[in-house]
C-alpha cells in the first residue's frame, strides 16, 4: 500500500473482509477485484441475473427494497463495505431526452434503491463507496477544480450533485460514505484510452477543436490503489477527487500519447464535426473539460504510482 492506513479497521489489508462491487464487470470493478481477493477479501459481485455461484448476489437496481424478494434482500446481510461503481456508460451515444433519463436512473435511482436497501439490513455496512465523476465540475476557463470546488449547473453538474446526494441516508445509520470524483481512467482495456490506441496507431490521431481543453486523468493502477486504501482508513469520508497531479490540455495528450506510440500527430478534427456528430455530448465530454486536482489526496500523502503522464502511459502500454 502506497498510504498508511489504520489497522484497527475490518478492511485493513490482513484482515478478511466481505465487500460487495456493483459494477463489477467494468473496467474499475475487473481491476479492483483480483486486487481485493489478493489482499484476502472476500469479494461479492451484484448482478443482474441470476446468481451463478457463492459470489454472486441479486441486485435490482431499478426496483425499490418493497419490490425485492425477502431472500434477495437477506443476501446483502454481513456485508462489510460497498464499492458502488454501476452506471450507465455517459459517452455511448448522444444525450437525447431518454438517454439522460437513462442515464440518470442508472446513477441517482440506481444508488437511492441501492441506499436504502443497505439502511434496513439488521446491520448496514461499515463502508460506502460510490463513484462520482470530475465532469460535474464547470468547465470554463483554466481555473484549479478542487473537492471544496461547487458543481455546475448543467446535466452533468446536477446529475453528480443528485447521484452523491443519494447516498447520504447511509450516513444517518452510522456507515462511513466516501465519494469518488474520478478522472479520465487510462488503460488499453477500456475507457478513452482503448478507444484512442487504433486511431494512434493508424495514425489518425489528432487534437481535437483547439486542444485547449483540459484533460483530467488517473490511471487505473492508482485508481484501484485508492479505492483499497480508502476501505482500509476508517478516517477518510466525504469527497474525494480521483486525478492525477497534472491534468494536461488535449494537445498536450495528443502529443504525448502520439510520442508514446512513436507515431505522427494527424490533422486536428475541427470542432463543429465533434458537435454536428455527437450533441451535447460531444460538447460536454470532447470539446470541454476541467482542471481538476486532488487536493485532499496530496494532504493525506498519497503517493503516486503514475503521477504524469509519460509515465502512466509507459505502464499502461507495455
């Protein structure tokens, strides 16, 4: 472990513990969890069918605790901590009215059904852990987001604010909530940077509009290193942004990861194609982003496994 945690926690590395992942097949949740069984946990994964064997559970996001069966419900008992990283994916497609419904019911729903199913267990969970994202932050201008930073106002902004808002019932029975703010994940395995290696690769990549826009990143080796230490240290609650030291402007990625793959840099992609192609979203997620940076983790100490990035892409692409 790259913190130091106290020992007097149930999750502290050496002791077993029995932790519950929503999300669980995605790219956090498939790296988190081989991490978590080395340490000794026992790891439970909510899906959404029928349990295929003793570490499977019953999860019906959608559906109120009323609605689930008396045995399903029975089967969240014992838990120590949740990670809660389930959501749909925000970058799929274009925001239409029933894609931001969707996705909004995936995360503010989702977490309020999932909530107070946890309050009424005979014993709630010690530990909560729901993802967030840094794009609920304003994204105008060059200005530092940190966790004392408000959200914005817009779709992004409002659905952040309602989806961490949704896991505050937990706090009034005593469980311990932590919120992750997380950055762009990098890793060739999923998220923007698996997206981005072909056209690298072919070189096709490219900055896009002015590359002004600022990247906000972690990689996902750091990312899961957090999330263990944050089930480790009972003293860490509230929000926590997920990023790396040095957010990058997306010329300044462009070029790096060009560099990195020893490939040309393409003809930049105007900005009105991104908008004409991709909405809102593309507005939002592509041509806007904010500075953020974690204050709070650079208080606590946390020590970087890739703390730029050069040296996140050398571990990632190796």
């Amino acid at each position: 472990m790259r913190l130091s945690s106290a020992s007097s926690s149930p999750l502290a590395e050496g002791n077993r513990s029995l932790i519950l992942v929503t999300g669980a097949s995605g790219l956090v949740g498939s790296a988190l969890i081989p991490s978590l069984e080395q340490q000794g946990h026992r790891v439970i994964r909510a899906v959404r069918t029928d349990p295929r064997g003793e570490n499977e559970i019953r999860w019906r996001p959608l559906e109120s605790p009323e609605e689930i069966p008396t045995k399903e419900r029975e089967a969240f008992e014992k838990i120590d901590a949740v990670v809660h990283l389930a959501g749909e994916n925000i970058a799929a497609g274009r925001w239409s009215d029933e894609r931001k419904d969707k996705i909004r019911s995936s995360r503010v729903d989702a977490t309020r059904n999932l909530v107070s199913l946890l309050r009424q267990l005979s014993s709630p969970p010690s530990t909560f852990i729901s993802a967030s994202a840094v794009g609920g932050y304003p994204s105008e201008g060059d200005e530092e987001m940190t966790e004392d930073s408000p959200l914005g106002d817009g779709f992004l902004g409002k659905l952040c604010r309602d989806w961490e808002n949704a896991s505050s019932p937990l706090e009034e029975v005593g469980t311990r909530v932590v919120r992750l703010r997380i950055g762009l994940v990098l890793s060739p395995a999923g998220g923007i940077l698996a997206k981005l290696l072909p056209l690298f690769r072919f070189c096709l990549g490219s900055r896009i509009g002015s590359g002004r826009q600022w990247m906000s990143w972690i990689d996902l080796d750091d990312l899961v290193e957090i999330i263990r230490w944050v089930l480790a240290d009972p003293s860490i609650s509230g929000v926590l942004n997920c990023t790396a030291p040095g957010a990058v402007r997306n010329i300044d990625f462009t070029t790096t990861l060009a560099a990195a793959l020893r490939r040309p840099v393409a003809p930049p992609v105007p900005a009105f194609v991104i908008k004409l192609l991709m909405g809102e979203m593309g507005q939002r997620l592509i041509l806007e982003g904010p500075r953020v940076i974690s204050r709070r983790l650079k208080r606590l100490g946390y020590r970087f496994l890739s703390p730029d990035l050069p040296s996140s892409l050398r571990r990632q692409l190796r």
